[in-house]
C-alpha cells in the first residue's frame, strides 16, 4: 500500500502535468479565437507600410531593402509578374503557397494566410512555418507587378528574453515542486505522530499526549486526540476500578458461602448453629443476586442503543404499590411513614422507575433510627413532577454526599448495612435518562431527603 506522502507527490505530479496540457490547450484554443485574426492584421499593416516605403523611393534599391528587413526579424517571399521569385530572411519549413493563391495577390488582392491558417490541436498557428501561414500584400515597383508573403521570423523572435522568460518558468516549476514535497512533509508528519499515538492506545498506553501546536485542522484534531486520549485513559481506569470492585463484591459473599457451607458438613454442630449457618448463606446468595441485577441494569443504562419504553400511567400508584411492597419491613422496624400523594400521569419508563422509588425507599428504611419517620410527598405542574422521600436516619456527612452517586461507594457509616453501592448510581442514571435531576440534602444525624425532578413531558 502507497504511503501518503508517495500518493501526495504523484497527486502534485499529475496535477501539474494537467495544468500544463490544459493551459495549453486554453492559450492555443484563445489564439484561434481571438489573437489569429488581430496578428493577422497587424502583419498585413506591417507589410502595407514596408511597400509604403517602396512607393515612396523612387531609387530604392529593392533587393538591399529587403534583405534588411529580412535580417531584423521577417521571412519574405517575393514574386514578379513574370513568376521569379526569391526569399529574403529566415526559411520556410514548408513551402505549400499555391500558385492560385499568388496569383491572387498579383492581381491586386490581400491574401489572409495567418486569418485563415486551419486549426491544429498541439500547434498554434503562430508557430506554425508554413508558406501558407502569410499575409500576402501586391505592390509595384518599376512599372512591374510584385506579390510579397510576410511573417515574423519566430526562431530571431525568440532573443535572450525568451530564453530567460523559459528558464524563469522552467525553474518556478521546479521550485514549486520541490516546495510543495517539503509541505507535504511537514503536512503529514502530525499524521505519522497520530498514527503512533493510536497504537500506544491499542496497547493501553495513555500517558504520552501529542505535542502538536497548530491551529489548523491538524491542530484541532490533534486536541481532539488528546481528549479523547485522556477520556480512554479515565475510562480505563474506571473500568480496572470497576473490575476491582466487582472482583471485591462478589469474593467476600462467595468465601462466606463456602466457609459456612463447609461448616454445615460438620456432624458436630447444633441444629441451631446449623439454621443460623444455612441463614447467612441465605443472606449471601440474595445480595450475589442483586449485585447481578443491578450490575445488569447498569450496563443497560450504559448502552447508548437502549431505547426508553415511555408510557402514560399513574405515578402515584406505582409509588403506594412501590410502599405497599416494604409494609412488612416498615412494621418490623417500628418506622411510620405518611405520604401525601397528588393524582397524577407520567410518561416514563415504568420498570426504570420503579427501581429508583424501591432503592430510595429501602435506603431510607435501612438507614432510619428505630421508631423513625419517613415522609412521602408527590407534586405535579404542567412542566414537572416533583417527588420527595425524607427520612429521619443517620444522615449523611458533606463528604458522603459529594461521592454518594458513585459506584460501590459506601460510607463509613454504612459499612455494617447489606449493601452493593450501586442503588443509589442506578437512580442517579434513570433519573438523567428521563432528562430530570435529583437532589440531595442531609445533616449526620439529622436525617436525609431525596428531591426528584422530573420534566412532564
């Protein structure tokens, strides 16, 4: 496969070859069409006054005359009523002038030979030596008819101008080239440097960002690179804390089963220890069982591609039910709890948004003091819908509170409780994919309260 550079100096190559053949084909085209007919003209005036001056001197010497015309720049061929000729200056590469044609300017026509020289494509006429190619003018000297055919001598043209114009144009050429080769190159060397970068990212090295200061589109997306580079890298990281975490998780649960699993074999043990041992691994496999859920959901609502299942339906009975569901638990902790519940219709997700109410509730029952409260509201606009869950527990420290939306975060104060440190990023994350916001305000000790946002759409 042809590198970029090898592609980019074939590209400029043919580019200029191109630009070449078209310009010339566009000069010779604009020739043909305009500049024919007015160089014609004008070397018909050139001759006219050339046999002015012949007309004027009686005792011209018209050979002499002429050949000094001849040598400073003119092919002339002459011809006398009685059919000699003679040449004068440069040669002729082709001599196909008709006697017809002589004829016609011996009787006393101009002939029009540069006007009326055929097209050709690679040639223009004003290059072209031909006979032919002429203007042809009748004068008389000596009581005796002449025709005389005329052009410029394009090889006496042709002076040191000429060739230093040629050689400007050969070497700005050159240097164009050349300088286009060396731009190429600083062109694609940031090119070269990305191409490196992504294969230190293929093999998980972060830590060498581009050194590029432009503020072209290279330099734009060599920033670009070097954000996305730095995102990989807090991904990568996130993920090896992620994998370390769930690594954690599972492995205290999974030892505890199998320690007391191995101690359920023991012939020696009471039927009292034997239930107390069968109830812990019990309570093990139900928390391995919701950190597999709710590891599940996450990498639902982590996928770009998953699509809400919204639908219109009463959001006050999906929290009674949602309450209703933990009134054993809210019985057995001694907890009241009042609610105050306006009727109202949401379109959402309906699953999603039972898991936020069921992990807020339970979160406000698992931390509330023996005895406690915990208070209920639902509030609904035309453009919202508020729902707030305050409870009368432990409460949380401004440190909590600012990590409290993290995965596998659990406070201090938490430890002792049965937990995955999950619930509380899960609801963080359905509550922003119904495009709403979730506050939280806590005092240690004080209790806490949840405030939910949502847009009624």
């Amino acid at each position: 496969m042809k590198s970029l550079y090898s592609k980019f100096l074939l590209a400029t190559i043919l580019i200029m070859i191109f630009s070449s053949i078209a310009g010339f084909l566009i000069t010779n085209t604009y020739y043909h069409q305009v500049t024919k007919q007015k160089n014609d003209a004008k070397n018909v005036a050139i001759a006219q006054s050339i046999i002015k001056h012949i007309n004027e001197v009686p005792d011209l010497n018209l050979d002499h005359y002429l050949k000094t015309i001849g040598d400073v720049g003119y092919q002339i061929y002459i011809v006398e009523d009685n059919k000699k000729h003679k040449f004068y200056g440069g040669n002729y590469r082709v001599k196909d002038l008709p006697d017809s044609t002589i004829q016609i300017v011996l009787d006393g026509e101009i002939y029009h030979g540069m006007r009326d020289f055929p097209r050709e494509t690679f040639v223009t006429g004003f290059f072209a030596n031909y006979m032919s190619n002429t203007v042809g003018v009748p004068f008389q000297y000596n009581h005796q008819h002449y025709a005389m055919f005329l052009r410029p001598d394009i090889k006496l043209l042709f002076n040191e101008v000429h060739t230093i114009m040629g050689g400007w144009t050969l070497s700005m050429g050159i240097i164009s080239l050349v300088a286009m080769l060396f731009f190429a190159k600083l062109l694609i060397r940031p090119i070269t440097e990305l191409t490196a970068a992504t294969k230190r990212i293929a093999n998980e090295r972060f830590d060498t960002p581009l050194k590029i200061g432009r503020q072209d589109e290279i330099g734009q997306l060599a920033t670009s690179f070097n954000t996305m580079m730095g995102q990989l890298q807090e991904n990568d990281l996130m993920r090896k804390e992620f994998i370390s975490n769930v690594s954690h998780d599972f492995q205290s649960p999974l030892l505890n089963i199998q320690g007391y699993a191995g101690l359920l074999k023991s012939e020696y043990i009471t039927d009292e220890q034997r239930q107390n041992y069968a109830s812990i691994i019990q309570t093990e496999t139900h928390r391995l069982s919701t950190l597999t859920k709710q590891l599940l959901l996450l990498t639902s609502l982590d996928q770009s591609t998953r699509r809400m299942e919204r639908k219109a339906y009463s959001l006050d009975r999906q929290l009674k039910a949602t309450i209703q569901k933990y009134r054993w638990w809210l019985e057995e902790e001694g907890i009241n709890l009042s609610m105050t519940l306006e009727p109202t219709t949401f379109n959402g997700d309906v699953g999603l948004l039972e898991n936020v109410w069921e992990n807020l509730l339970t979160n406000a029952i698992k931390y509330n003091r023996p005895n406690g409260d915990i208070q209920v509201s639902l509030t609904s606009s035309d453009h919202e819908v508020t729902v707030r869950i305050q409870d009368t527990g432990i409460g949380m420290s401004d440190v909590t509170k600012k990590q409290l939306f993290d995965r596998f975060y659990r406070a201090d104060e938490s430890r002792t409780k049965d937990g995955t440190g999950l619930g509380l990023s899960i609801v963080e994350q359905v509550i922003h994919f119904h495009e709403g916001h979730i506050e939280v305000e806590s005092e240690l000790g004080e209790g806490t309260i949840f405030i939910i946002i949502l847009p009624n759409l």
